[in-house]
C-alpha cells in the first residue's frame, strides 16, 4: 500500500511539472537580424521527383476524415528496403483548399509523439485541416551498427550513409510539398512541419532552405551538428565510446569528421533564411544530447522565435506530451499550428 502510495504522489508529481516546470523565451529578433527569403536552396539538397506519390484506399475513416496510406519513391538514398517514403495521410472529407500538417517520425525509435500529434491535431483542427504523419521505420543513424562498426573504414562507409540518408529526409520533405501544391485540397500556403529530435534537425535544415513552410515546430532540435554529435549520449554516445575506445579516434578527429560530413546541413550555414514569425522551438534545460551552445545556435539564427523551455532532459521532456504531462506541449503545438496555418493570417503578422 505504501509502495503504491509513493508511486502515485511521484505520478502527480510528474504530471503538474510537465504543465509548470519550462520558462517562455520571447524577445524580439537580434537587432541585426534580417529575414531574406530563399531564392535557391543550396545544391547539396536539390532533387527531382523520382516517382508519383501515390494514395491507397482508405483503411480507416473518422467523422472528418478519410485515413489513407501514402507513399512515394524517396528523392535521395533513405534506407527504407524499397527506398520508399511512407506514412498516413488524413484527407479532411469537406471540400475546398485546407492547411496540411506534415508530422515527421522520431526514426526507428518510438512512434508515440508523432501518432499523437497527428491523431490529436486531425480531430481537434477537424474538417479544416489535413494531416500527413511520415512514418519512419528505417532509421537515419542505425546506431547498433555504428557502435560495432569492426573497423575504421566500415564506420565510416556507414556514416557516409547516414548523411545521405539525412539529405534524402529533407529532399523528401521538399518533395511532399511540390505534391499538396498539385493537390485540390491542400492549401499550399498554409502547410506546416512538426520535427522531433533528429525529424528537428532535418526540418530546421530543410527551413533553411525552403521558403515554402508557413509554420514549423521544431522540438528538442539544435544547430551545430557536430557538437551534438561530439556530446549527445546514450545510443550516439555508444558510437562515439566505440570510435574513440575501440577505434582508436580523438575527440578532435571524430568532431572534425561530423562537422564535414554534416556541414552542408547544418542551421548555422544558412542564416537570415529563417523566419521566426513561423518558428517555434521547444528544447530542454537540461538536455542530455543537444548541448546548450547547440541549441543557443539554432535559437540565435533563427532569429529568436518563440521558445519554450522544459526544465527536464531530453527524453523525460517528451512526457509533457502526454497525460502524465498534462498534455503540455501537445496543447502549445496545437495552438502554435492554429495560429501560423489560419486562413485569415497576413503574411509576415506580428508575433
């Protein structure tokens, strides 16, 4: 009884901080800050349509909409068995042109901020909206692999790879945008992306090089890739234990890989780019994989949007995702994504 007692005071206790425990950061832009919209992204992302992107039958229906299968041949090398992008498509079932919000996977880890960010926003927004959730089986970094790499020229062949696979994410992304603007119901206006930890780092990526968003949410994301790479734990610091013990690489050398391997897609190259009127950015005060320079860089070039901070790590922040958060920054992202993606907003509003 008193195990169980305990158990559910430390329950409450998660789910009020998840609502209390994060600061709001709002100030205006940098003074020097001047947003340039993007007359050419750069070449390393640029793409052609491999293939139509195709719908299936609906496998599922709700009071708003129809749920469909969806899939297309990826722009770039992405590591699906059939080099396929997959995902759900909620197709609003009322006609005339609707905002579409493109939900991008936490890849081959879990499924659960993604399904209910896409499920939760398909019926709250209801007819008015559509929704794609990008599913993401095939992993950008298969880390088990990267950490028992046997040797030096084997790692690297296999990190080559996760670059490309990062680029192909990003074309991917740029391609289901040409595709809503071909497509009746979708308001190529008003189409908004929501990125999760590496799904952040691409969206914001992509961002810098696309103009086309009119709303992106981009949580426990960062700039500086290759300071994420050189300090991030867990699973990426298992890869880096394994390099550095076992293949006999200096810190130095490891981050100087991953700053030329990750370059081109790093935030920081591609400053003015962004605009913070269309950006919000939720991270972690005490985030155990983006270091706080890193999350500082993207903050500071994408010209300080809003920001909301959670007073926690960076695994334990995506519980404010759900009940036991109280659902706290599922209900910060709706309302972010109702205010960008409105049909009545003028372009370049005031924050």
């Amino acid at each position: 009884m008193r195990a169980t007692l305990k158990l559910s005071a430390a329950l409450l206790a998660l789910g009020c901080s998840g609502c209390a425990l994060h600061i709001n950061r709002d100030p205006p832009p940098p003074p020097n800050f001047v947003y340039e919209p993007i007359v050419a992204g750069d070449p390393h992302f640029a793409y052609t349509a491999r293939g139509a992107v195709e719908l299936g039958a609906p496998i599922d229906s709700t009071r708003t909409h129809d749920l469909l299968p969806l899939s297309f041949p990826s722009g770039g090398h992405n590591g699906h068995p059939q080099n396929l992008v997959e995902g759900l498509y909620f197709r609003s079932k009322e006609p005339g042109a609707k905002r579409l919000v493109v939900v991008m996977p936490i890849w081959g880890t879990s499924t659960y901020p993604p399904d209910k960010i896409s499920h939760g926003y398909a019926r709250r927004a209801g007819k008015d909206t559509n929704v794609i959730w990008v599913y993401g089986t095939a992993p950008v970094f298969p880390w088990a692999e990267l950490a028992t790499a046997p040797t030096e020229e084997e790692f690297m062949a296999m990190a080559r790879d996760s670059a490309d696979r990062y680029s192909a994410a990003v074309m991917d992304m740029r391609r289901i945008m040409d595709w809503a603007a071909t497509r009746d119901e979708i308001d190529a206006s008003r189409i908004g992306f929501v990125g999760f930890s590496m799904s952040a780092l691409v969206t914001a990526t992509m961002l810098g090089n696309d103009s086309r968003p009119a709303s992106a949410v981009l949580m426990m994301g960062a700039a500086n890739l290759a300071d994420i790479f050189t300090t991030c734990g867990d699973k990426a610091g298992q890869v880096r234990s394994h390099v550095m013990h076992d293949l006999g690489w200096s810190i130095e050398r490891y981050r100087d890989f991953f700053r030329d391997l990750f370059g081109p897609a790093d935030p920081v190259r591609y400053a003015g780019h962004y605009d913070p009127d269309k950006i919000l950015m939720i991270d972690a005060m005490f985030d155990d994989c983006m270091p706080e320079t890193a999350r500082a860089a993207l903050w500071e070039v994408t010209g300080h949007p809003k920001r909301i901070t959670m007073l926690y790590k960076h695994r334990s922040s995506f519980y404010s995702l759900t009940p036991l958060g109280l659902n706290f920054t599922r209900r910060k992202i709706y309302q972010f994504l109702d205010q960008t993606l409105a049909d009545d907003k003028p372009h370049g509003a005031e924050r």
